[in-house]
C-alpha cells in the first residue's frame, strides 16, 4: 500500500514538474542580433528533424559525452555505463565502490577498459577494470565498443570502454569548476577543476573525494583521486601530452550477520603516460606513447563475531609500455599500423591460508603488431585488420576483423562485422590450480549486423543482431579447473526521439541469449549478465530557463536468480540541474538526484543489496 | 589463418589501390538560411575542394568530434556560431569560420581556430566617424560578449584622436538608464552588434534618443536605416565566402601555416540620406572599401 502510494506520488509528481518544466521552452526565439544580420532560420523550427547523424563505424559502439554524463549527476563511470544501452551493472550500491558489469553478454573481466589508451584491467585481479573507482570528472567522453574488439585492442573479447580525458581549455589562461554535493548516509562528492592554455602549453587538472558512511550495510567508502594533463604544442601541428593520474580508495565491501563476516578492500593506482601525434605528411600522422604505473589492490575478509581475519589478500601491478602508430589516409581510405609493446609484473599474496595459487611472482611481456585499415567503393565500405600479439607464459593468439559498411541513404546504415578475438585468462585462482599459469587464453568468434537509420522524421533508430562462441572460459567443477564453451547471441534495439518542447526519448531493448555449448543449459545472471533488459529516458533541456533533467529507468530480467535474490520492478532515477548564469564566464548550478526513486530491491545475493531510495544535492560553481 | 591470410591480403590489396580521397573539407552549417547558402556559393567559388556539408539544425544533437574522427577532414568550416560552438572541442584540424559573430568580438580561441570575422574592423568605423565630422562616439557594450573588439576599438581609436565614451551594460533593461548619461557627451552612437545591447525595445530607444539629440547613429545592418540609424556598414556573404575559400585553398596547398581571425575586406556603406540631411550631415570620401 505504502509502495503504491508512493509510485501514484512519485508519477504525479514527475508529471507535474515536467509540464511546468515544458511552459518556458516555447519562449526560447532567436535574438535580435541574429535576426538583422539574417541569419535566424526563414521558419521557427520547434524540433530538428533528425536526432543524430548516422555513424559509419562497421561496430557496435556508443557515445557518452562530458555534458551527457553531468546531466545525471554522475560519480563513476560505473554511473555512467549503468546508463547504456547493452551494459548492465551488477551491483548497485554506494558510489566508489566496487562494480561488476556485463557487455552484451560478456562479463567485465573480457572488456578492455583504458584511460587515453592506459590498461586499467588488473591482470593480477581477474583482469577486472574497478569502473566504481574511476571518477568521471576528467572525463571528456566515453566510447564503448559492444563486442570483440581485439584486432584494433589486443585483449578486448567482450568489448573496449575507452574513456578519453579533457584537453586543456583552448579560450582562457584560467578556469575551473568547484563542486559538492551531500546526499544520504553522509554520501558526499567534492571535487575541483582548473583549465587553461598560454601560447604553446596547457594544462588539466582536477581532483576531488568521494565518502560514504554506505548506503548498504558495510559498504562505506573514502575515494580520493587527482589527475593531470598538460599539453605541449610542437611545430606543424603535432602535440605532446603528459598525463598523471593517481587514486585511492577504501571501503566496505559487504557484511553479513547471518553469515558472521565482514569484507573490506582497498585500491591504489598511479600512473603516467606520454603521448606525442606528429603530422609527417599530409594525411599521415605518427603517434608514440609510453606509460607506466602501478595498481595495488587488498581484500580482507574476518569474522563479525571475533577480530579474526580468514582471508587476508593483496595484489600489486606494476606495468610499462610503450607504442608507435602510423596513420594514413581518410574517411574512404585509410591505414593504420603500429607496434605495441607491454610489460606487467605481478605480486600476489594471500596471508592466511597461503594457497600456491593465491601466492605467487609472475612476469608478463605482451609484444604486438597490428594492421586495420578502410577502403570505400561508394557506398560501400570494407574495414579489415589483423593484430598479432606474442605473450610470453601463454599463447600467441592472431586477431582479425572483417567488418562493412553500407551507406543505403545519406541516413541509412547498415553494419556488420565477423571477427576472431581473445581474453586474458584469470591467471589467479583459477589459473594457477595446478601450480602454473593456465596457458590458454579465452577466444571469441562473433558476427554481428546491424543497420542504424534516421530516415523516420524525428526518430533515430539502431538495431544490432550479435552472436560469439566463446571458449576456453575457465570454471571450476569443484575438483579442477574446467575450460568451458559458451554462445551468446541476441539483439539490442536502440530508440531515440528529436526534442519536442524540450523533451526527448531514449530507448533501448536488450535480448540476450547465453547458454553453456556442451549442454545447451542458459548461463546464470552473474556469468552472462541480463537475458532482457529495457533502459527507458526521459531528458528535458530548456537552454532559456538554464533546466536540464534526466529520468532514467532500468528493468533487467535475469536467468537464475539464486535462493537469496530479490528481484522487483524497474529501479528508476531523476536528476536535476538548474543553471544559475553570473556572466558570461561563470555560472552557478543547483543540481539533486533522486535514485532508486521506488525504492526497489534487486541484487542477487542478499548481503550485497542495491542501495535504497537515496537523495542528494549539491552545487557547481564554474568560472 | 586462412581468414586471417585473407584480412592482410585485402588489406593490403586495398590500400594499395587507386581511390578518390574523402572529402577535404568537412562544413558544419549552423542553419538552412539564405546568408549562409549565399556564403557557401562564394566558398565553393574560391575553394573548389571536395566538402561534406552538415547542417546542424537538422539534428538535435551533432557529435562533431565523433563526426571529424570518422570524417578526417583536412579542413573543417564552420558556418555560423552554432557550427563554431559546436566544433570548439576540435583541436587537431584546422578549423575556418565565417558568419560567426563570436570568432572576434569576445574571446581568444585555440590556434587551430580562425576564419573570416562578421565584424568589421574598427577602423573602417573610425574612417566613418571621421567623415561624419563626430570625434566624440558613445558606444554600449556587454564586456562578455563585445569586450574584446571594444578594447582593439578604443585602442584604435585613442591613437586617431577619437574619444570612446564607452557604456558597460550587462542587462538588456540596463541601456535606457544608462542612455541619460550620454546626453551632450557624445557627437555620435555606435551600435555594436551586441545581442545584450541590441533588442527590439532598446534599438527603438537609442535610435529616438539619437534623433532627440540631433546625433546620428551608426549601426552594423542595413536593417535599422528605416528606423532611424544614419549610416550602417553591411557585410557582404557572398564575398566572405569568396575570402575564407581562399584562405581554406591556401591551407590546403600547404601555403598558409597559420590560421588567423581577419576582417571581412568587402563592406558596403548603406546611407539615410533623410536622416542625415535632418542632422545637416554629409559622408564625405570614399568609404567602400577592399582591404
């Protein structure tokens, strides 16, 4: 009853605020300037005719960008996949703590995530990439490739997020943005920024915190990060870039009475990287990059009863690098070549029970070579690559890719890739069963076909049919270490709608099918993600009145749940911004976040829940 | 590995093949308007490169940066200060705009960023005003949007011999106060193209106040003749377009390095002559002028 109460106030209450949102959205008109000059448009356009332009990439990929991500409020850029279409969180619960995710069907762990072209997947740590521990302020955009991506990536069998940072503001010698926020359980978000360029140098740099007393029971976090960019401009063009990022995090990661424990861990990453794009010729760009770093990682588990650790792990990571890259040519025809060179040394430790497969020294050198190029016939264009990748203790596996694009109309596309690709394996654990790092990586053979079309007035329309066999994926029978085969296939469809007084629709459908391939049996919510999952957007933007908000709903069905899962209704989020202009330079915004408004249970072990109806607030301040 | 042979034989075989390139210069259009397209034809006639046109108010949302990446341009035009605001994330490619009423009236932009100015320098204002016989001109202005074009102008014009009475005004409501203080200050008004600045009501009130005070007032269009402006120096879309396709064609030879802001070089003086024979007024010399 009080459940219903509050969806019947929560719609109503939405409904109200967007109509009242809509009345100032008519008013917008052209200023007096543009129209003696003769430049506003002959008829008042209320709504553009078409979303987006059609890409013409042969993947699966989605964009996210700076503005997008600020308009839901977003923490980490486990807030930010959580919105896209074909990427499903599985743990929601306080921000800067740890997140699991899928990709079509892929588990996390299969795609590669880098910040301007670093690795952040943590070889020593199940290749995870922690997304929950990278903070989204220096984020400029967000490019996600749905699906195997290795001839272009290397180790990429599910798919790349390749996050690309902020450039140094081009137009000012200063500038900056501060911003707090505060919501329940002392959740709390500060960060600051400051931009600039002189003649030939520039720089980025922001910093911030993110705390929580925890929005679920032991899953407090303290997140602290900082990062830094500096450009240097070099003669005919070309750039130099410095790069500096360094985090730091602990938290609770879960706590159970009925089981008498209590889990906590901790993160520490810095790194650096260089990176220098020089013009050769015309239409022939050189790129070099070197980086290095180091990711630690801790995971202590005890009892709640007594002050007694069972489970006492640790895993450090250093990693160096370095690449160089020719590009040539353009849209209709195109090569790129390069060479790839990396090298991470892992330590790992389990004090406790001192397993030999939790406690071991490992060096691995990664050597690659890659070729993918474009050749465009009129309509038509052919997008093959090849990488080969020498790594030393495991296999060398060879990538390649064929994709195609056909241009049906000036906004009709059709796409389609088939492609071969590999995983790192989980090399702790798992991997190490035997005493030796398990030798076999994990290898995909996809296709996919897709056609995005904006030929609907007002309507842009995206839909992608996949299928991968995947194998060598490691499992355990409760005696060994099993090397499975797995098929996933599916459909994703993707909707969005020009605005209309201010509104616009985002929509995406996801249906996937993941089975075991031996025994024909589906795979389970935490090996293959959702089966279906429906992502619906309601975004509302008066550039007038300076208001922007975003309601966001998330419905996922999973294949079995477990014994202790709960499962209900669609978790639904509303986020507000209303920008307050001081002049020209600087600006002042209110913002507040509503998540999980219906206050939904879903996770699929009981002592790590979703985290509740949760409020926050907060301000920016931009000049 | 027959598929992978296959992949480097095509792409190989491929690359190696004759094939027109893609476009040179990739031109993001702000509007479907007739200045525009006027400007587009002088720009086709003077840079007679292949172009990918975009117009931006067909769509509700233009990822210019995914656009370019895909695109490769070697040049990218922006048309209109739409098309300018949306391209400001473009660092690597050299980036022309013309019909853009930001490029040089309030703020610096990346050294990738140039193009044909909408404003016309202050000098060739300063040459009016010295055939108007006015040494003394008021001028309102918002600093965040006209600031830096009034700081060259009160430079130019503090070296002429001209007094710059210049009026900060930061609310559109703010001018009809602010007008009171320029009674018997100034011998003439110049009208910037300020969006600020210049509304229906206010253009209304400085245009009666100039009239009142016997002071002609000097305007960036043509369109306030009819209202009561004296005199207006109007741009020409047609030869912009000319101007910035010969600095796209020079760019795109490898003859200009650079990319800089320059003043549109064709500017036509339109006239009130009733206006001006009211004020006992004449426009002496030839102002028209080519830079």
């Amino acid at each position: 009853m009080a459940l219903n109460l509050t969806k019947r106030h929560f719609f109503r209450s939405t409904l109200l605020l967007l109509a009242l949102a809509a009345a100032p959205a008519v008013a917008a008109e052209t200023d007096e300037v543009t129209r003696s000059l003769g430049l506003s448009e002959e008829q008042s356009v209320t709504s553009s005719r078409f979303p987006r332009p059609a890409s013409r990439i042969a993947e699966n990929q989605t964009v996210i960008t700076s503005e997008e991500i600020a308009r839901i409020n977003a923490h980490t850029v486990a807030d930010v996949l959580q919105t896209l279409p074909g990427v499903q969180l599985d743990q929601l619960q306080t921000p800067g703590s740890v997140n699991f995710f899928h990709v079509l069907g892929a588990t996390g762990r299969h795609v590669l995530v880098q910040i301007d072209g670093v690795p952040q997947n943590f070889i020593g740590s199940e290749n995870i990439a922690w997304v929950g521990h990278i903070p989204v302020q220096m984020i400029e955009r967000i490019e996600v490739v749905k699906g195997a991506a290795s001839a272009a990536w290397g180790s990429a069998l599910g798919g790349v997020v390749n996050i690309i940072t902020k450039s140094p503001a081009a137009d000012r010698a200063a500038g900056g943005m501060l911003s707090a926020s505060t919501g329940r359980s002392s959740t709390r978000d500060l960060r600051a920024e400051l931009s600039g360029s002189s003649e030939n140098f520039g720089y980025y740099l922001t910093g911030g915190t993110i705390s929580s007393d925890g929005l679920v029971q032991g899953n407090d976090t303290d997140f602290n990060h900082g990062f830094g960019k500096f450009s240097f401009a070099l003669p005919n063009r070309g750039e130099a870039t410095l790069g500096i990022d360094v985090r730091q995090d602990s938290m609770g990661l879960e706590e159970s009475q009925r089981f008498n424990f209590h889990n906590t861990g901790a993160n520490r990453y810095v790194s650096g990287n260089l990176s220098v794009r020089y013009p050769l010729a015309e239409r022939l760009d050189l790129e070099l990059n070197g980086r290095g770093g180091k990711r630690e990682v801790e995971n202590k588990r005890m009892l709640l009863s007594e002050p007694t650790l069972f489970f006492d792990a640790s895993g450090k990571e250093s990693f160096q690098g370095a690449g160089a890259s020719l590009s040539w040519g353009d849209a209709s025809h195109a090569l790129k070549g390069g060479v790839e060179f990396e090298r991470t040394d892992i330590e790992a430790r389990e004090l406790v029970r001192q397993l030999p497969q939790m406690n071991f020294d490992l060096s691995l050198r990664r050597l690659s070579a890659y070729l993918n190029g474009t050749y465009t016939i009129g309509k038509l264009s052919i997008l093959p690559g090849v990488r080969l990748d020498h790594i030393d203790l495991l296999e060398d596996p060879v990538s390649y890719t064929l994709g195609a694009t056909l241009r049906l109309t000036d906004s009709t596309l059709l796409r389609g890739y088939a492609a071969r690709g590999y995983g790192m394996p989980v090399i702790t654990n798992l991997g190490m069963q035997s005493g030796e790092v398990q030798r076999e990586l994990q290898h995909v053979r996809t296709v996919q076909a897709g056609v995005e079309s904006a030929e609907i007035p007002y309507l842009w329309l995206k839909g992608t049919l996949f299928y991968a066999n995947v194998w060598n994926i490691q499992g355990f029978d409760g005696l060994a270490t099993t090397l499975d085969e797995q098929v996933r296939q599916g459909v994703e469809l993707e909707l969005r709608s020009s605005p209309l007084q201010g509104f616009a629709l985002t929509g995406a459908y996801n249906f996937t099918d993941a089975r075991d391939r031996k025994s024909g049996e589906k795979l389970g919510g935490g090996e293959s993600g959702p089966r279906q999952s429906l992502k619906l957007g309601l975004n509302y933007d008066n550039q007038e009145a300076g208001l922007t908000a975003a309601l966001i709903g998330n419905y996922v069905k999973l294949h079995d749940l477990g014994p202790s899962a709960k499962w209900d209704g669609m978790l639904w989020d509303l986020h507000v911004t209303q920008k307050l202009p001081l002049d020209m330079e600087s600006t002042a915004e209110l913002f507040f976040s509503l998540r999980n408004i219906l206050n939904s249970e879903q996770y699929q072990i009981e002592f790590r829940p979703n985290a509740p109806r949760w409020f926050e607030a907060g301000a920016r301040y931009r000049f | 590995m027959r598929a992978l042979l296959l992949s480097l034989l095509l792409a190989l075989t491929l690359s190696s093949m004759p094939a027109a390139w893609g476009a040179d210069v990739l031109i993001l259009q702000s509007s479907r308007t007739p200045a525009y397209d006027e400007a587009l034809r002088g720009f086709r006639a003077a840079c007679k490169s292949s172009g990918h046109t975009l117009v931006l108010s067909d769509y509700a949302e233009v990822d210019v940066l995914r656009i370019v990446k895909e695109e490769r341009p070697r040049l990218i035009l922006a048309v209109g200060d739409k098309a300018l605001a949306a391209s400001r994330k473009v660092r690597e490619v050299p980036l022309l705009s013309m019909l853009s009423l930001s490029l040089n009236l309030s703020k610096r932009f990346p050294d990738n960023v140039g193009g044909v100015a909408m404003a016309v320098a202050p000098g060739e204002y300063l040459k009016l005003f010295d055939a108007l016989g006015a040494k003394r001109v008021g001028v309102f202005y918002d600093p965040n949007k006209t600031g830096l074009y009034l700081k060259r102008a009160a430079h130019e014009a503090r070296e002429l011999g001209f007094v710059l009475v210049a009026e900060p005004v930061l609310e559109a409501r703010d001018l009809q106060s602010k007008l009171e203080k320029m009674k018997g200050e100034v011998d003439a008004f110049w009208m910037l193209p300020d969006s600020t600045v210049v509304t229906m009501v206010n253009v209304e009130a400085l245009l009666l106040f100039s009239m009142s005070q016997n002071i002609p007032a000097v305007t960036f269009t043509g369109q306030y003749l009819k209202n009561g402006a004296a005199a207006a120096l109007e741009i020409d879309p047609f030869d912009m377009g000319v101007q910035t396709g010969e600095v796209a064609a020079s760019l795109l030879r490898g003859e200009a390095r650079r990319v800089q802001v320059i003043p549109p070089r064709k500017i036509r003086l339109e006239r009130n002559e009733s206006v001006l024979r009211k004020l006992r007024l004449k426009i002496n010399g030839q102002l028209t002028m080519d830079n």
